[in-house]
C-alpha cells in the first residue's frame, strides 16, 4: 500500500464530468475541484455514458458557453469491458490512497465494479459517494447488478439516511458516512440580476413565480404540482416556472398543462438549459418546488439554496433532512397536490421571503465542499475511521 499520509492524498476519482450534462456531472467535477484544493487527484472519468437507445433525452452532452470543467482523462466507456480493464491499470499505476467513485445508477456496476474489484486485488480500496443507493426507478437486474459493485468495497459516503440505511442492509458491517448534498453555488448567484428583473425578462412582472426545475419523470411528482395550481387563485397572480426536458411523454400531462397555458399562468422551457441560463430561473423564483413522490435527496433544494431560495417539498427520502420545515421552506405529504397548494399559501400570506433567506443563509456552511472533503478524508484507510 502507498504511504497514507492524511495531509495529502493521493486519491482516484471516477465518475462523470463534461462534456456530459446534468447534475452528476456538474457534483463529481466540483468535487474534484474541492479535493484538489487539498489531495493529489487524478479524475478517470467516463467516455462514454448512456448508448443512444438508453437515454432518454434528447442529447447528452453539455452546450454550455459557461462549461463547468476540470482536468480528467475521458478513459471508462460504459459498455466497453476492455477500458474497464485499462482503466483499472490506470489505476494501479497510479497506486491511491483512495479508490472514489461517484455513483448513481445500477447501469454503471459492470464498469465501475470491475474496475474496483481489479484495484482491491492491488491492494487499493474504493469507497462509493453514493448520489442514490438504490435507483428511484427498478429493474429485475438491480439487486444483482448492486450486489457485484459493493461487494467490492465496504467504504461508503451517503447524503442520506435513507441511503445510508440501504447501504447497511446490502453491505452489513460496512463504515458508512453521512454527508449532506453540497451546495451549488456556481451558477452565478452572485450575478444573477435581481427577482424582479429577472421576472421581468420572463415577462412575469408582479408575479407568485414557483419554479420546477430538472427533467421530469414520474417520481419527481410534477402532476402534484399542477394539481397546486389548479387550486391557487389565478387573481393572487400565481405562475408556474416548468424549465427541464421531458424524459416522459408530455402529453400525459396535457389535461393538466393546458388550462395552465391557455391561462397564461405557466411558462413551460422544455429542453435541457445551459449552465449561463440557470441563474435568470432561480432569480425570477419565489418558491422552488421539489413534489417528488420518491426520493433520497435532491440536488435541486442545494441548488435553491446557493441562491437563496426557500423550498417547498415533499416528506421523502432524505430531503426532511434537509429542509427545516417553516425554517428553509415548508414539507408536505407526498402525492397530494392540496397540502403544496396550502404551503404555497401560507408563505405568501405570511410574507415571510426575507426571514426563509436568512435561515437559508446561516445554514449553508454545513453544505460546504470543505465539508464533504473531510468526510472522504475521514472514511480513508489509515485516517483511524474508515476500513478496508
């Protein structure tokens, strides 16, 4: 084993990173970021992330003028078992302390599995910063696909308990961290105009604006929200904010959206938004909607929270943990379109903006990289908490 002196580590990171889009890959090169403020790190980062016919989107790579970018080495295709192989030499050459990889999803055990199991034969352990232990949608294969990729390691971080309960039943006696989901901060809270400009180059001047941000499939539980604003007075002047592709068939949600539209009370941005773009949503938001009816925590309250906006979200998974009911946003009961409505009331009626983003505001340092950092710290063989 390599000499494991804590105040620098030599760490291999694999996950995901530009040119792909979305939140795992804006979290992993963050992270990479944050540990090579402290550690020597060399981020092994994915090729090639979904076959065409697997995704569901519309593309996925990341357009962004304002790319969010680290130095990586493009080397693990998820479908090709000989990079997994090269990969793993990869690795062992450069001969870590630490093993980390960034997971999601069950897709990824063949690749990232084999790569851990070939590194432990080295002697290297691997720890999984797990996003979701367990996928919010199943398949027949998961477990076993799950039972090949942990059995690999028994070093976890989760960023909730839920997760870390999961992790515990399929790998008992394990070292399992709790670290709560960073926040996002980079992108451009601090330039982002203010919410009344922004509302109004969205031509929602004077505006109740609840944004629903990400792509949306079933669990993230939109339809809940739709059936909030059927019930909200239109005259309060309440306007929904949907920006995120559809990875679902639209139109089942037309008997719902229409009305909405028809009404002028719901712009609708259907397609993946470039990092320079976020930062006008967030500002023009009042309240940010997370309705999800499944869960284990959500990249898109830390995203709400690095601007400052207060919540409204359901009791699942790990987002009780983070959201402080009547503190940083209000939490309602799963499926149940009423009890959004209610809160979505109960925040404008009680006018209470300022003093939500100033609980927001003294509450974000515990979402600090700095503080994900000293949990990998922490959880690393030779540390005197983690264990191989």
């Amino acid at each position: 084993m390599p000499d494991t002196d804590q105040s620098r580590l030599r760490i291999a990171l694999v996950g995901l990173t530009h040119p792909f889009r979305g939140g795992i890959a804006h979290y992993t090169t963050l992270l990479c970021r944050a540990l090579r403020e402290r550690h020597e790190v060399r981020f092994f980062a994915l090729s090639r992330q979904y076959p065409k016919l697997l995704f569901p989107g519309t593309k996925q790579t990341d357009d962004s003028d304002d790319a969010l970018t680290v130095e990586h080495e493009a080397c693990l295709d998820s479908i090709n078992p000989f990079t997994w192989f090269s990969t793993a030499s990869r690795v062992r050459r450069f001969r870590p302390d630490l093993l980390l990889f960034s997971w999601w999803h069950p897709f990824f055990a063949p690749s990232f599995g084999t790569v851990a199991h070939l590194a432990r034969r080295a002697g290297v352990p691997a720890c999984f910063l797990c996003h979701n232990a367990k996928p919010h949608e199943r398949s027949l294969v998961d477990a076993m696909l799950l039972r090949y990729v942990f059995s690999s390691s028994r070093l976890f971080v989760a960023h909730s308990r839920q997760d870390h309960d999961d992790l515990l039943e399929m790998r008992p006696g394990s070292t399992v961290r709790l670290n709560p989901h960073p926040t996002y901060e980079i992108f451009g809270a601090d330039e982002a105009p203010s919410g009344d400009e922004a509302k109004r180059r969205l031509g929602l001047d004077g505006r109740r604006v609840l944004l629903f941000f990400g792509y949306v499939r079933e669990y993230k539980g939109l339809r809940y929200l739709l059936d909030a604003m059927a019930e909200l007075d239109a005259e309060q002047g309440y306007h929904l904010l949907i920006v995120g592709e559809f990875y679902e068939d639209r139109s089942t949600y037309a008997e719902q959206l229409d009305p909405l539209e028809q009404g002028g009370r719901l712009t609708l941005v259907d397609r993946y938004v470039a990092n320079e773009e976020i930062g006008g949503y967030f500002a023009a938001a009042d309240l940010v909607a997370v309705p999800y009816t499944s869960a284990t925590q959500s990249g898109v309250v830390q995203m709400a929270y690095g601007f400052l906006k207060p919540v409204v979200a359901t009791r699942v998974g790990g987002i009780p943990e983070v959201v402080e009911d009547g503190r940083t946003g209000y939490l309602v009961p799963p499926g149940d379109g009423g009890a959004i409505a209610a809160a979505v009331r109960r925040y404008f009626d009680e006018d209470r903006a300022e003093e939500f983003r100033r609980h927001i505001d003294a509450e974000n340092e515990k979402y600090s990289w700095d503080r994900m950092v000293e949990t990998i710290e922490a959880i690393c063989p030779g540390s005197g908490d983690g264990n191989g």
